[in-house]
C-alpha cells in the first residue's frame, strides 16, 4: 500500500502543476509495468519552462512540488527525469521499482 499511496501522490502532484502551471490543452498518463519496474509518463503541450533555471531553484530548495515529487521518487529508490523546454511542454519520467514481494502480491 506504500508504493500505491506514493504512485497516487506522484501522478496527483504532476496533474496538479499541470493545472496550475501550463497553460496546457492536453495532458497525458501512461503507466508501465515492466520487469521489476513501474514507469509513469505524464506528458502536457503547455508552455514548458526553462530546465537549468528549474533545477537551480531546486537545488535552492524552492519549487517545492518537484522538489517533493523528486524526494518522494528517491525514497522508493527510483529515478526521475524532467524534460521540458519553454514552448514545448514538459515530460515527467518516473521509474519506480518493483520488489519481487511486491510483484508476488499483485500477480505479476
């Protein structure tokens, strides 16, 4: 229940800054479940941002929704990348990993 209550919080965070932040018509969700991993693409056509600022902000501590969503993904030991540029909107890659007593649990 972890993992799900994190998944949730994660994809919920992305929507929202979606919601808030881009100006976008159009927001996607794809969820991958491959061998011993869950990879999450949440994907929009809004206005993007400029990624070296975002991260300096980030490493400053500001821009606390990534900033969580980057933490809440390092807890579960995954990785997550951001690609955005302005204009062109912005993909969000989550790639969490599965336990094989997780896998076990869920039939996987």
């Amino acid at each position: 229940a972890p993992v799900e209550v994190a998944v949730y919080r994660l994809v919920q965070e992305a929507f929202f800054n979606v919601l808030k932040h881009a100006n976008a018509t159009y927001v996607s969700l794809e969820v991958t479940f491959q061998p011993k991993v869950l990879k999450i693409v949440i994907q929009d056509n809004g206005d993007g941002f400029d990624q070296q600022k975002v991260e300096e902000k980030i490493a400053e501590g500001n821009h606390f929704g990534l900033v969580g969503m980057r933490e809440r993904v390092e807890l579960l030991e995954g990785s997550f990348h951001i690609d955005s540029a302005p204009g062109r909107g912005t993909k969000l890659t989550l790639k969490i990993p599965i336990r094989a007593d997780q896998r076990k649990e869920r039939g996987l």
